[in-house]
C-alpha cells in the first residue's frame, strides 16, 4: 500500500542520498552562523496563558486513522466587530466514527480582544456555534456593507456566515448557494476575478475521502495514516458573485473544473503585475497549480511553464501552506511554499512574472526545514527593519512517527528565519525568545498586530493542543506604517488591491489577500518596517478596477486609511495627491 511517507521517500535513494546529505547539512549552516551572535533583533514571547483563551483543538481521532484528522485546521485574524483591535477564530475538528463523544460538543471559538493581551470567548454570543468538522476559513465582504464575513471550508458542507454588523453572524449557505461539501476541504479565498466590485470565492478540495473507501497504512509493523494518493484527486470550485448576495458557480466556465489535484494551501495574488489576480493552489504529492488570469475570470494553468509547479529537481512535493510576498523588494511578489517531512521548505522568486526560480538553498529560505512536516506560514517583517522574514508552524501528522522514524517528531519546534537584507536568511529560532521553546504539532498560523504597538505578533493553532499565542517583543526602534484600505468602486475590503510604499531608497509592495498560508488568513492591515526611515515619500494604491491613489509625506507608526478615489482619510496626518 503506498503511503504519504513511502512516496516521500522514494527519491532518496541511489545517487540522490549524498546530495540531500549535503543539503540538509547546508541547511543548518545558517543556525550556527546565528548562535554566534549574542542578540536577536526578533523577540517572540509566549503569552498565551496571559490571554484568556481556553481553546483546545481536536481532530476527532479515534485511532481508525482518517485521513482528514491529519490535516486540521486553520485560523483567522480579523477585525470582526470595527473596534480597532484584532481578533482571533480558531477553527476545530469534530467527533469521527470510534471517537467518544463528549458533552459539549467541539466547536470552533471566536475571541474577541479586549485589549491588554485579554480575550474573550464571544462564539455563541456571535452565532458560531456550529459542530461541522472545520478545515480552511477565509474572511471578506463579499457583500460590500462594510463587515466581514467568514467562509469555512469543511469536511462535509462548507459553511458562509454573514456579518450582521451587530456582532454577531448568520449562516447564509443555502441562500448564497456556496455549500459544497462533497470532499475533504482545504483552503479557500476571496477574491474579484473579474474587476466587477464584488468579491468572487474560490474553494479548494484536498481528496475524495469518505468513510467506505478509508484505509490505514502500516510502517514497520506500527499503525500510519495513507497519504493523499490513496484517494481520488478532486476539483477545485469557484463561484462567481452575482452581487444580490448570491454565487453561481462558475467552475467549468472559467478552467477550473477540469483540473485535479490534492489541495492545501492556497493564496491569490497578481503574480505578473498585469492588475488582476491568479490563483495558487498547493497540491499534496501532486504538482502545484497556478492559475493565470485572463482578466475576465477564466484561468489557465501555467505552474509548470513558471517554475512553480515542482521543487528544482522536478520533483512534486507535499505542498501543504502557500505565502507569497516581496522578499528581496524588487518589486515582483514571491512564492513561499510549506512541504511535508525529508522536503526543503521552497522559496520561488518571482522573475518578472516570466519564470520562478527555487532559491531557497542559496538564500538560506530552507534551513532546519528538512527534518520536519512543514505547515503555516508567514512572510512578515517582524522587526521593522523592511525585510520579510520567515515563519514556520512544524509538525508531524503521523503521532507515533517516533516509533518507527527517529529522524523527525511528531511535536516540533516552530522555525524563524530572519532576513539579513543582503539577500539571506538566517535561522534564529534559539535566539528569538521563549515562543519558539513550545514543541507541539502546528498547523495554521496567523500574524497580525494584536495589540497595536506597530508589530506582527503571531497565533498558531496546535493540533489536538492549545493554541500558542506570541507577543512580538522586539526592539521598537525601527519605524514602521500599517496600511488598511476601503474600497468604493472595488470591494470594500481592497482585497487584491497592490500598495507601494517608498521611504527614501526603500520600496516594498504588497497586496490584500482573502485565505492564505495553510488554510488561514490573516492580514488585511497591511505592515511595511520601515527601519531607519523617519518618513515615507509616497504610497501608491493601485485598486482592482483600475483606480490609482496616490498619497505622499505621510508620518510614520501610525496606522492609517485610505479610501479608493478619495486617498488618505481625514484622520491621518499626511498630505495628498
């Protein structure tokens, strides 16, 4: 019987073992760069007891081994009452067939911040006590009234609740007509294929997994879940907003329907700078889509003529979180991509839209990833010096994997990467505080300025655990500007609109996005570190739709908004164009 990890391990043998050997040895050449430096500039500490939050996760586990135990779940972060302060869902597992049954039943958990590190538990106060087995969560407002709204993407019949605007959310599957159901779920995103103002929703389909076809897998004599390639590909789904608070489904129409695979992660960004927006999904042992936009909402899938449907050797990896952002500041948005055990985790720059390259070995985007099951992930600049650097949420799927496999863990420790600006990274997990001590089994992270200080902080969703909540203690002495953005002509949360923001001989771009990482999203407050620069010259925003804005001398630590056709709002202090 073929499993996740025999497959996995089928390219290492024969010439190929000296050339990993090399590899995961070159890997960790980084850590020991960093740990002859006395100071971190990025300092996590771990706050989660401080918070309130009491969210525990379950994947519904009875030891029958599903398959879709091993990949639950996400996150979001999202503002979901306008206060000014970030909140968090977690998303949670269910009770499988074998598994005992327990009063009350899991539910996922929305925490409203109360500031001063304190959350509250607001689930059943907001309308979201469902009990569905929750994968992939995605926030928009796909009905432009000014509030978010949630899509979650399921094992069983997804799920979209609408923001009432009073703190609390109705389920509107049936009438929006976006329930899907019929496979294991994964990642899902918000986004306006075609210009029109209002906010379109791809979901994305991991395997044809049901109850009838299970099976179970054994390594060495001891019990393992099957990988992917047991079970049917599936087709992704995309619906088209019809702007009455209805979807139709579009998915023939546009390309969609006609590709199969295994997703995971999946993010949408404007990967060629032509002004709309493509699609990437991260296939799970099968190549990696990218879904090119023709502007018109009908796609066509070019991963493997850009580069980014297999590693450099051509071969497919368990993609499992999807990121994209502007590493090296050049102008064009990367692609940063998560894979499973024995696998380097993957950076692809982005040559002018033309070709992506694998750079992750060159530029130190791999180190310490190969040993381990690799899942959310963040692109963020987490000391504001105007480099993104990298996080990784690790952790085994298989909870006996040291049994039989004393390479790895099935509880692992979280990986940071910081970028040096001279185009490396280098690993500072040991050297960047007690969040990076806790060894658990990590699935979605979410980065966003919980306290607003002018810092990314980060939440990650542990598998079968609590959460780990990170408060960003790093040195605030370089200057920063966090962007948020309201569309008029667009969708009002500027998703997928592109932001420039240039402060002297800095320049960084960035874009809203709707569903990203691994089966998360966070970020719709877009962070630009500024390091040493006093004051930014110009922020361009170029909305979807075509609208340029234009606003320059803006202060900087602050958070500031701007309105589409209007620029800066009233409140912040700039000057505009």
């Amino acid at each position: 019987m073929i499993t996740r990890h025999t497959v996995s391990s089928r390219h290492f043998f024969a010439g190929w073992i000296l050339l990993f050997l090399l590899l995961l040895l070159l890997s960790l050449f980084p850590r020991s760069l960093s740990a002859a430096g006395s100071n971190c500039p990025i300092q996590l500490k771990d706050v989660t007891r401080e918070t309130g939050i009491t969210f525990a996760h379950t994947d519904g586990s009875s030891g029958r081994r599903y398959i879709v135990e091993t990949v639950s779940s996400g996150l979001a972060t999202l503002d979901y009452d306008r206060d000014g302060k970030i909140d968090v869902l977690f998303l949670n597992g269910a009770p499988l067939p074998g598994s005992p049954i327990t009063t009350p039943p899991p539910r996922n958990a929305l925490y409203r911040n109360e500031g001063g590190w304190k959350f509250k538990d607001v689930t059943q106060a907001a309308g979201l006590m469902d009990t569905n087995y929750h994968l992939g969560v995605c926030v928009g407002d796909y009905n432009n009234d000014g509030y978010s709204d949630i899509y979650l993407n399921n094992f069983g019949p997804n799920i979209l609740y609408r923001n009432n605007g009073n703190s609390t959310f109705t389920d509107v599957t049936r009438e929006a007509g976006v329930a899907v159901g019929n496979h294991v779920g994964a990642g899902a995103c918000f986004l306006d294929m075609d210009g029109d103002g209002d906010l379109d929703l791809f979901v994305a389909n991991y395997v044809g997994f049901t109850f009838p076809t299970h099976q179970i897998s054994y390594m060495n004599g001891f019990p393992a879940y099957v990988g992917p390639l047991n079970y049917p590909p599936t087709a992704n789904v995309l619906y088209r907003n019809n702007g009455d608070g209805t979807f139709t489904d579009v998915s023939v129409a546009s390309g969609i329907a006609a590709l199969l695979g295994s997703g995971m992660g999946v993010i949408a960004a404007d990967l060629d700078n032509d002004g709309d927006t493509d699609i990437i999904v991260g296939n799970d042992l099968r190549p990696n889509f990218v879904l090119l936009n023709d502007g018109t909402g009908k796609f066509k899938e070019v991963g493997g003529l850009l580069g980014l449907a297999y590693d450099s050797f051509g071969h497919v990896q368990g993609s499992m979180g999807v990121e994209c952002a502007d590493w090296n500041n050049d102008g064009w948005l990367d692609v940063y991509i998560t894979p499973y055990q024995r696998q380097l985790a993957t950076l692809y720059q982005n040559h002018t839209g033309i070709y992506f390259e694998d750079v992750a070995r060159q530029t130190g985007a791999a180190a310490g990833t190969y040993p381990h099951v690799k899942w959310g992930a963040g692109v963020v600049d987490f000391d504001n010096d105007g480099h993104r650097d990298l996080f990784i949420a690790c952790g085994h799927l298989i909870d006996n994997i040291e049994q039989f496999d004393s390479t790895t863990r099935y509880n692992a420790q979280n990986i940071v990467l910081r970028n040096t600006g001279h185009g490396r990274f280098v690993n500072v997990s040991d050297l960047c505080g007690d969040g990076l001590l806790p060894r658990l089994s990590s699935r979605g992270a979410a980065f966003d300025d919980l306290d607003n200080d002018g810092d990314l902080d980060a939440v990650i969703l542990n598998s079968r655990r609590e959460p780990t909540v990170l408060r960003n203690d790093s040195s605030p002495t370089n200057h920063w500007i966090q962007i948020q953005l309201r569309g008029t002509k667009s969708n009002r949360d500027g998703i997928g609109a592109r932001v420039t923001v240039t402060a002297g001989d800095l320049n960084q771009i960035d874009e809203v996005h709707s569903g990203r990482s691994y089966q998360s999203d966070f970020g719709k407050r877009l962070q630009f570190g500024l390091g040493q620069h006093s004051a930014v010259e110009q922020i361009r925003v170029n909305w979807i739709g075509g609208v340029v804005d234009i606003v320059r001398n803006v202060a900087v630590d602050h958070l500031m908004t701007i309105v589409e056709g209007r620029g800066l709002a009233p409140s912040a202090p700039a000057k505009q164009q």
